[in-house]
C-alpha cells in the first residue's frame, strides 16, 4: 500500500482510491480541514515527490497554485508513495466525530436574513467539540448544511448556530419559513480544524464577515479558560457588514476587555465607525503584523483577500488560519 510521508515527520499508509485527509484521519494523523468538498483551500499541501490524482474538482486551487505542485488533501488520492509539504495538528486531538439526534430548543431572528438556533441534545448524549469547529445539520428530507458553533460551552446540552439566508437554498426555506421548537433534526460532528493554535503572547486578531461571526463569538467566549501561560498578548475583533443591521449582535458585550472594531463596507453618512473591508482596517490600525496570528472566517473572497494582503504586508504565512464559507453543491 502506497505511504505518505509529511514535512512534520508523520507518515501514514494511504488506500488507492481514498482521498489523502480521510486516510489520514483513519491512521490518528490530524490535517487541517474545512469544506471537505475540493472548494475551499483549508486543506492545500504540496506534493514534493509522488503521484496524485483529483477524485473530485479543485476549485478552491488557482491555476497557478496547481502548476506549483499544490494540491487538497480533501479530494486528492494517491497513486505512488507520496512526500508532502503540510503542517499537521501534531499532538492535537480531535474530538471523536458522531451522529446524533437533536431537537430545536429555541429559534430566534437576529436580523432580517439571520435567525439563531439553538439544537438540544438527548441528557444521555455524549457529544464534544473545540472552539471554532462545526457541525453539519441533517434535514428531515436528508438535505445536509454546515453551521459553525456559536458558543464555547456544552454543559447545557445545547448548541447556538447563526444561519442566514440563501436565495432559493432548501434549508434556508425551512429554517425561515417552517422551522419551529421541537422539530427533530439531526447532526453530523464536530468537523473542521478551524480553532485556536497556540496564543501565547502573541497578538492575537480575529477578522469575521457575516454569520463568520459565529466560531469567533465562540473562541472569544473560550479564551477566559486557557491557561495564563498560554494567552495571547493582546485581542482585535474586526467584524464587516455592509449595513448596520447585518451586524446583528453586541460583540462588544464578550468582549469588553478586547478591542473591537465593527466595520461597514456601504455605510450611510450617519456611520461613524470604520468603513471599509476588515483586512484593509486591520492594516491601517496595527501596521506590524510580525506577532500577530489572525483568524479569518466568512465569506471565501474575504478570506483569500485577506491572507494575500496581509502576509505580503508581513504576516508569518502559518499563522494565517480561516474557515470560508463557500456555498453548497446544491440548493
């Protein structure tokens, strides 16, 4: 059986016909992951000897980016034994992933396009997660979505969720249109590697567009906890709308001992805060970037924007880590 060999020194043993990060996954080694689906680029590593082939489109790849040799362990299978250029999660160990049942305990409209859920769990229910991952939620007809957690804490059995609409999107029909307490549902997790790395002493930024609010409100809601020789030097929460009202909550209110910058692309003349993109403010804010980690999540443009900006303006490149939100396959 072909074997992967990684720049971190782990190699694991990889089927033909199995995609690199589930091969991983089998044999205990941790890639860093989001979509799982070939159309973000959370998973890119480069192939520095060996064969691979694509199981399923690499959209989330430029074409320069594949004519360098870079890949997505999410869709990529190898062909030979396989060297690649990845950071793996070395020691971190992810929370088992499971199918559960669950009930809505409560669903509220936070903005005209943006409702809360919040998923009870059975009392009995087994069921971990890390700060800044997500969940895939089953509908009743099958149709499966991705949510980030809202909330670092389970020791109520439930969990917050920020879902907006999607023009013609089945689930957002039903979250919008039918939903109501007690429907049940189930959900497919944790998943995704999007949560905090070591923090300490360093200048720790999170930049969030929309309902990318969601894992931040979460990692900020979970920093309290870290050990005082593991927290960061200093927090800035950059959070873009277009609008006031797609700011739909007070992130002032969990992070008031943390600067927090609320930033409107197409704000009115009564807007006297920041306008502009989050990464543009973030730079003419905290020009040096050589101690900072950032956090991106929202909107995959941003999120692309984002790290090509700021890693030319002096960023180290690995401490750049993001969650796009990229729409689904389907309706």
């Amino acid at each position: 059986m072909p074997r992967v060999h990684l720049s971190s020194g782990n190699t694991f043993e990889a089927p033909i016909g199995v995609s690199l990060l589930d091969a991983a996954t089998k044999m205990g080694v941790s890639l860093p992951y989001s979509c799982k689906t070939g159309r973000c680029s959370t998973c890119k590593c480069k192939v520095v000897e060996g064969q691979t082939h694509a199981l399923h489109p690499e959209m989330g790849l430029s074409k320069q980016e594949k004519a360098e040799g870079w890949i997505l362990s999410c869709v990529r299978a190898v062909e030979t034994n396989v060297t690649l250029e990845v950071d793996d999660l070395g020691s971190v160990a992810l929370p088992p992933i499971k199918t559960l049942p669950c009930r809505i305990n409560q669903i509220e409209r936070l903005a005209p396009d943006v409702v809360q859920v919040m998923l009870r769990l059975p009392p009995t229910a087994e069921f971990s997660f890390i700060p800044g991952q997500y969940i895939d939620v089953i509908g009743q007809n099958g149709t499966r979505r991705s949510y980030s957690l809202a909330k670092a804490s389970f020791a109520d059995k439930v969990l917050e969720l920020h879902i907006r609409a999607v023009d013609g999107g089945t689930m957002s029909e039903y979250w919008f249109s039918q939903a109501k307490v007690n429907d049940l549902l189930r959900l497919n997790g944790p998943l995704g590697t999007f949560f905090l790395r070591d923090t300490s002493s360093l200048d720790l930024v999170f930049l969030a567009t929309g309902t990318g609010i969601a894992p931040v409100k979460a990692m900020l809601e979970s920093l309290p906890s870290r050990p005082e020789n593991q927290r960061p030097r200093s927090v800035t929460v950059l959070w873009g709308g277009r609008i006031p009202e797609d700011l739909y909550f007070d992130v002032a209110g969990i992070a008031s001992q943390y600067d927090y910058v609320p930033v409107l692309s197409r704000a009115g003349e009564d807007w006297t805060g920041a306008r502009g993109y989050v990464q543009q403010v973030l730079l003419a804010k905290q020009a040096d970037l050589k101690n900072a980690a950032i956090y991106a999540c929202g909107s995959d443009a941003m999120i692309h924007g984002a790290k090509e900006l700021l890693i030319q303006s002096g960023l180290p490149d690995k401490r750049f880590y993001s969650d796009a939100f990229v729409c689904s396959s389907s309706s």
